[in-house]
C-alpha cells in the first residue's frame, strides 16, 4: 500500500530560507541555490518560499561541478558504446 501525504504534517515541516540557513549555519542564498538547483524541495505559499526542514538537516554536501552522465543522457548527445 502507498504511502500517502499527510498535507497538514506537510505545511508543519516548512520552514522560511532564513530558518533554514539559521540551522544548518549558512546563509540565505546558500540555501537558495538548493533550492533553485532542486537539491532541496520547496514550496511557495503565501508568496513566501518555504524548505522542508528534514530535507534541510539531512542534506549531505556534494562535490561542485557538473553531475557526472548516465547512460540516458550520453545517449541523448549522441554518444555510441563501442
């Protein structure tokens, strides 16, 4: 059986960008480009922009640079498999 949202422990968890960056010790752009790089969710309400605090705390720092290719996408730019 799927587990299914529950919309109201939903909106507990979000939190505003600076209470995000406030935890994990950061600043606020910080915690925008996770965001605007989909590496943490986010929703817009209110005409705020709010994380889900678990995303934020359980984040693990990744190495900078481009995203290594998988198959789909070497495939995608024309790359053959000798």
């Amino acid at each position: 059986m799927a587990q299914q949202s529950n919309p109201s422990h939903e909106m507990m968890e979000l939190i505003t960008l600076d209470e995000a960056a406030r935890l994990r010790g950061v600043t606020r752009p910080a915690i925008s480009y996770l965001v605007k790089t989909g590496r943490i969710r986010s929703r817009e309400m209110f005409g705020r922009v709010l994380v889900f605090q678990s995303e934020v705390m359980s984040y693990k720092k990744q190495k900078p640079g481009p995203k290594p290719i998988g198959k789909e996408t070497a495939k995608k730019r024309g790359s053959k498999k000798k």
